[in-house]
C-alpha cells in the first residue's frame, strides 16, 4: 500500500516537471508499469546531445547503481530480456538569484534524459523522456562551482533514475 501511495504521489508529482505517464500494453503489468521483476536487462551507455562533458556517464552509472540497489538482474547484451539505451538530450543552467551588485548567486541545472528499452526482438517497449533540475549556490571560485554542478549532475541522474526504477518494478 505504502509503495502504491508513493508512486500516485510521485507520478501525480511529477506530471509538471517533465515526467509522462506510460501507455499501457501487453507487457506491462496491471498498474501501468513495464515489470523487470525476474527478467534480464543490459544498459548501453547513454549518449549525449550536450555539450557538457560527461554527463552521460554519471546518469549511465546512476542508472546502473540504482538498479543494482533494487534486485533488477544486470546481463550481456546477448542474454539480455531487455536492452536499456538513451542519450541526454537537454542541458542548460539558468540564474536563479543574484545579489545587489549583479552577481550570480544561484543557478539551476535542468537535465533532460530520454531512455528507451527495448526487448530481445528489438522492439521498443519503453521510450519516455525525463526532466530534473537542482539549485546550487555559485562558489568563490570557477573550479569550486563546477565541482558544485557536478554534485547537481549526480542528484538529477539520481532522481531520474530512481523514478525509471519505480516504472520498471
């Protein structure tokens, strides 16, 4: 009951801030979810349309940690029942504050993940896009505020994949 309530609350949470809801077929389950329960999956690495390095790695490695954490049964590809792939197709920092003098205080990241699984027969069964933001505070200096969005980079791919996970269980 407790897992329901907090996916209707994430879901209905989550319809303004870029997340879809799936359609519902023959291989989803009877909630409206692609179930991975027991089943094989391979996740290529995901791509990027970006120009941020590595940015794809850390939502690739988040997107495997978290299905590690969860019991999902990571293969091949060849012994694979599923195939996850994806790129991240948006990327952009925007000001959020600034002080008196015109100094920016606080920028917002906003990340955008499409992600497709398909089954062994190469059909797409899965392809919605994803779409996250977290707030930093800019730092003293240039190397101290990107290490502040690569901890932004880390929280977004982390709630992303978090939320797939609750789509494929």
């Amino acid at each position: 009951m407790y897992n329901k309530l907090v996916l209707i609350i994430l879901l209905t949470l989550s319809l303004g801030c870029g997340y879809t809801l799936l359609d519902k077929s023959s291989v989803y389950s009877e909630n409206g979810t692609l179930s991975v329960i027991g089943k094989r999956v391979f996740v290529y690495p995901f791509k990027s349309k970006v120009k941020e390095p590595l940015v794809e790695v850390i939502f690739t490695n988040k997107l495997i940690e978290s299905f590690m954490k969860s019991g999902i049964i990571l293969s091949s590809p060849e012994d694979a029942d599923y195939i996850v792939n994806g790129e991240i197709s948006g990327y952009s920092l925007s000001t959020m504050a600034m002080s008196k003098t015109g100094e920016i205080g606080v920028y917002r990241l906003r990340v955008t993940v499409n992600v497709a699984i398909r089954d062994r027969e190469g059909k797409v069964i899965f392809n919605r896009s994803f779409a996250d933001y977290e707030d930093y505070p800019v730092e003293t200096t240039i190397e101290f505020t990107k290490s502040r969005e690569r901890e932004a980079q880390a929280k977004i791919s982390e709630r992303i994949a978090q939320l797939l996970v609750l789509f494929l269980k």
